[in-house]
C-alpha cells in the first residue's frame, strides 16, 4: 500500500481542563487561491487533498497547549502490521 501525506492547519483548540482539550484540524488551503506556477507547497496538497477534517480529543498531559490555531503540521498515514 502506498503511504500517504496530509497537510492539516489547526483549526481551533478547545480546552476542556488541565489534563484536556480538543485539537480540530482542517486541510490546508487559502480562500484567495495559489500562484499558477506551483510555488506555495501547500497548493499540491490542497490540490490533491481539498477537503479534510480532523478532531482529536487530548488526555495526554505532555501535548496540552502544545498545539496553537493556525499552526500546520504533516500527518503521516502508513499502514499498521
């Protein structure tokens, strides 16, 4: 199976208490669009990968506040044996 990259932005952080919080990730794009010739990396993922959400709820005490709104991060998919 080939492995696939995503490019997520941090849409919002929700956070519920000291221990918690909700991180919601939407794929990469900008509403004015992306030079014709292919400079901005994120126009060959928003092109390949228009649409995508992500909600993660948090409990893990080393991550919390560690995510910020507008941030981008890659996620990785490979498959688990």
């Amino acid at each position: 199976m080939a492995q696939m990259r995503a490019k997520m932005k941090v849409a919002t952080v929700t956070r519920h208490s000291e221990e918690s919080e909700t991180l919601k990730f939407h794929a990469v794009a900008k509403n004015e669009g992306y030079p014709s010739d292919g400079s901005d990396e994120n126009n060959t993922f928003a092109r390949f990968t228009p649409c995508a959400d992500l909600t993660m709820l948090v409990n893990n005490p080393a991550l919390i506040g560690k995510f910020t709104e507008g941030e981008e991060y890659y996620l990785d998919f490979v498959k688990a044996e």
